[in-house]
C-alpha cells in the first residue's frame, strides 16, 4: 500500500515546491520594488525567475518520481 502513496506524495512535493519557487520571487521582487522604488519591475523580473526556477526544478523532480514508479515493473527507461 504504501508504494502506491508514494508517487503521490511525490507529485504532491512537486506541487507545493511550484508554488512556492513563483510566490517566493515575487515576494522577494516586491520587496526588492520597495526598497529601491523601482515600480514593479523587479516584482515582474521575480516572477519570471520563481517560473524559471519552478518549471527547471519541477522537470528535475518529475523525472525522479516518474523514474521511482518505473522500478521494480520492468519498465525501460528512455
């Protein structure tokens, strides 16, 4: 049983760290925003990076929880 909640939980982590890596640069742009009243530029540069960080380390971690359900049920990998 419990090698069937494990691949959830894992897309559940993927889930939250996606949330997290986007909610954290544009958190850290606004404040960045506020200190040099800069507008929102660095709000729009953090949301960009949060994505970018999201989008890198969620294929990362996808891969490994795919890869993880993969083992053990003869399953190649490409």
């Amino acid at each position: 049983m419990l090698t069937k909640i494990q691949p959830a939980l894992g897309l559940l982590g993927i889930g939250w760290y996606f949330a997290l890596s986007i909610i954290g640069g544009v958190i850290l742009g606004l404040l960045v925003d506020g200190w040099l009243e800069t507008g929102k530029l660095f709000t729009v540069l953090g949301l960009f990076l949060g994505l970018a960080v999201a989008f890198w380390g969620g294929y990362k971690l996808l891969m490994r929880v795919i890869s993880n359900g993969n083992q053990g049920k003869g399953i190649d990998e490409a």
